[in-house]
C-alpha cells in the first residue's frame, strides 16, 4: 500500500465484483483520501458510490469511465474523469456501448461453442447482472463450468485479442473516446500505456488530440515501467494518473485498491484542466 490516490477503480456496475458501496468502504478503510470509479462503458455505479462516500468525510470520490477503443491491430482504452454523468450525449453513447457488448458477449459465448467449450448465456447475464457485460463475465462462466482456474486464465487461447473467441466491439477510436470524454465536461487519460504493442509511438499519436494525462503509476508496473512513463508523460506533457485497476474478479495476481497511484498534486492538475476546458466551451 503506497498511495492515498486511486483513479482507477471498477464495480459491479461493470467488471468489478464489489458494489459501489462496498468499493467505496474498502478504499476508506485502507486509508484513501480520493479516488474515482472508472467502470466500462458505463456511469451507473456513480450515485450509489457519491452517497456511500458521505459515511467518510475524509474520501472523496470522482466521477470517472473507462471507455475501451480500438487502433489496427491493437486496444487501447482511455478514462475519463470530472466528466457530467448527466450528460445526456455521452448516456446515449455509452448505452449504445453497451448494447454492443451484450451483442458482443453472446457471440463470444457461440464462437467458444465451436471450439468445444460450452457455456449457458444465462451464467454469463448472471455474472454480469444489471452491469455492463465484459469478456472477465464470459471469463467467470468458463471458470464456473471448469474450463479454467482464474479468470485470466481464459484470455491467451481464448477471450484475448488473438484468441479463440474473440470478437471485435463496437468501432470507437482513441481520439473518438477523447472527444467523447471532453464534450461531457471532462478531460481524458490514457490508461495502462504499457499495455499497448508500441507504447512510445501510442503516446505520441494521442498526445496531440486532447489527452490531459496518462497512466504512470499502475500497480502492476514495476518501478522501472513507472519511472519510463514518468518520462514520458513529462515529455509529453501529460498529467501523471494511475491507480490499482481494481476489479475483485478473483485473479490470483489482483492488488488492492490503494496500490499505486499518483500524488494528490495531480488530481489538482486534473480538476483544473477540467474546469479550464468547461470555461472555453
Ligand atoms: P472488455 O471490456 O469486454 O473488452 O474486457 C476488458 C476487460 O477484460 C479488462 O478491463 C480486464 O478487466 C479484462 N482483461 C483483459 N485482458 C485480460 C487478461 N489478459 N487477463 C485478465 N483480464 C483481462
Ligand atoms: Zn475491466
Ligand atoms: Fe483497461
Ligand atoms: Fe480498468
């Protein structure tokens, strides 16, 4: 446990297995004086987590997203924080999304059916219930059924960009999510740059169209990854984000909310980039 910070968190509401309440608890307990929920394509778990937060003055909570968008050959998600959940552009998009993916998930759920491994829908629907429905649901079937231990487990050969059974989502572009972000009044990171097959030349193309940060600290970063990122989003001139990339799921390698994360300056940085933005318009 080394930060006081975590922008980067999931719920029920998406991926995540705790409730926004239980999330927000977790995270006051271990000492947490901001944090924002980040949940896939949808904003549903922000009231729940705002009105658990009164329970704790000292914790604030941000409302944030995680949008997931697509390069050639690659995936690249951003997140969004100090955006409006009223918005009402930016419901209709992510409802859209989220159609998608249910649209996604069964397809996902037939592809597995021709490579032997057989699931029911309706344990895929379970594990997501009222969420926004994610490859890690598909995942938790397949452990259910007793395909795989962990949830992760499932990504290489099947769930995972060049697995088995993957399916492409609905088309949005990085610069795509970014517009999206700041036309709901907030201002966009991209998350877990690492991640990406070319970082450096990832970072340098989205730099230019209206990313205010960048993941560096990411508690599955070692100190080397994280000093690099630092590196770069200096270069770059990116606010340095992070945080624990939360969900619950079950994976034996899962860090705790809290793990890493950025220095309170720049939750600081952020809140005004967004307020300087929402000025202009
Ligand atoms: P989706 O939103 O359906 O594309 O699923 C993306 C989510 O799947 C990520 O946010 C992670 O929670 C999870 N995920 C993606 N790749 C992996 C992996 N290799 N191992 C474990 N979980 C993964
Ligand atoms: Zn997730
Ligand atoms: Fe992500
Ligand atoms: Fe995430």
């Amino acid at each position: 446990m080394s930060a006081v910070v975590d922008l980067h968190l999931h719920t029920l509401a998406s991926d995540g297995r705790l409730t926004p309440t239980e999330l927000v608890r977790l995270a006051a307990g271990r000492g947490l004086k901001t944090i924002a929920i980040t949940d896939h394509d949808t904003t549903d778990g922000l009231a729940e987590a705002f009105d658990a937060a009164r329970e704790f003055p000292g914790l604030r909570v941000i409302p944030g997203i995680e949008l997931s968008a697509d390069v050639p050959g690659d995936e690249v998600h951003v997140l969004g924080y100090f955006i409006d959940p009223g918005d009402p552009e930016l419901q209709a998009e992510l409802s859209r999304f989220r159609a998608g993916r249910v649209d996604r998930a069964r397809t996902m759920v037939e592809k597995l059916a021709q490579v032997g491994v057989h699931l029911d829908w309706e344990r895929v629907q379970h594990f997501a219930g009222d969420g926004a429905v994610g490859r890690p649901h598909v995942a938790m079937a397949m452990v259910e059924a007793g395909y795989c231990r962990e949830p992760k487990d499932a990504f290489p050969e099947y769930l995972g960009r060049n697995g088995l059974a993957y399916v492409e989502r609905v088309k949005l572009t990085p610069e795509g999510a970014v517009g999206m972000i700041r036309r709901a009044g907030g201002v966009a990171a991209l998350a877990h740059p690492a991640y990406m097959n070319d970082m450096e030349s990832g970072i340098a193309n989205l730099a230019g169209s209206g990313l205010s940060g960048m993941e560096v600290y990411y508690a599955k970063y070692g100190d080397d990854t994280v000093r690099q990122l630092g590196r770069l989003a200096r270069q770059y001139r990116l606010i340095p984000c992070g945080g624990s990339d939360y969900h619950g799921m079950g994976n034996s390698d899962e860090l705790p909310p809290g793990e890493a994360g950025p220095p309170v300056e720049s939750v600081e940085l952020l809140e005004a980039a967004a307020d300087a933005a929402r000025g202009k318009r």
